[in-house]
C-alpha cells in the first residue's frame, strides 16, 4: 500500500511574545487584580492576533471562559462573560498606564 502526503501554508503569519513583554506583563497584573490565576500556554491556531504581531502591533490571544469552541457544543457562561468584561476594562487601565 502506498502512502500519501499532504503539504499546506499557513495563510497568516505565526507569531511569539516572550513573557517579559508588556502583553503578558499587563495580563499577568490584571488577572492577579481579579484573583485569576494565569497560565500562559502557546497556541497553534490562526487568532486576530497573528495579523496584528505580523503587522508589529505586539498583542496576545487571551480565553474568555468558553468551552465547546467552534463547535454545536460552544458555551459561555454569562459569568465567565461578565468576568471578561471586567478583565477588558482592567486591561484598558493598565495599558493606558505603560
């Protein structure tokens, strides 16, 4: 039996934030404000942040609480939901603080 191969280009740019950045720095003391504990992890999927590093806006992806995503099953909780607009509110402060 022969096998196969498969090749495949990403269609936007990776990226890495090394995590004495501001982006993970800002992140680090928003989430100790709200009593979230961080776990930076890399990723390997295509997010608005790949088009904006790419482009030399340094940035991160960041979860919001969902489970379930891009599938029938996605949720979010309106908790985890209220609680992401209180982590975007904070991020706003601190980088206007930098």
């Amino acid at each position: 039996m022969r096998g196969s191969a498969c090749a495949a280009a990403l269609g936007y740019p990776s990226f890495y934030v090394p995590s004495d950045r501001p982006p993970i720095r800002i992140m680090e003391r928003v989430f100790s404000k709200l009593g979230i504990p961080i776990s930076v992890q890399h990723g390997a999927g295509g997010l608005d942040a790949n088009r904006l590093n790419g482009y030399g806006i340094e940035c991160v992806g960041l979860a919001t609480g969902y489970s379930g995503n891009h599938t029938v099953n996605e949720v979010l909780e309106l908790e985890d939901l209220i609680r992401s607009g209180e982590m975007v509110e904070q991020i706003i402060l601190e980088s206007a603080a930098v």
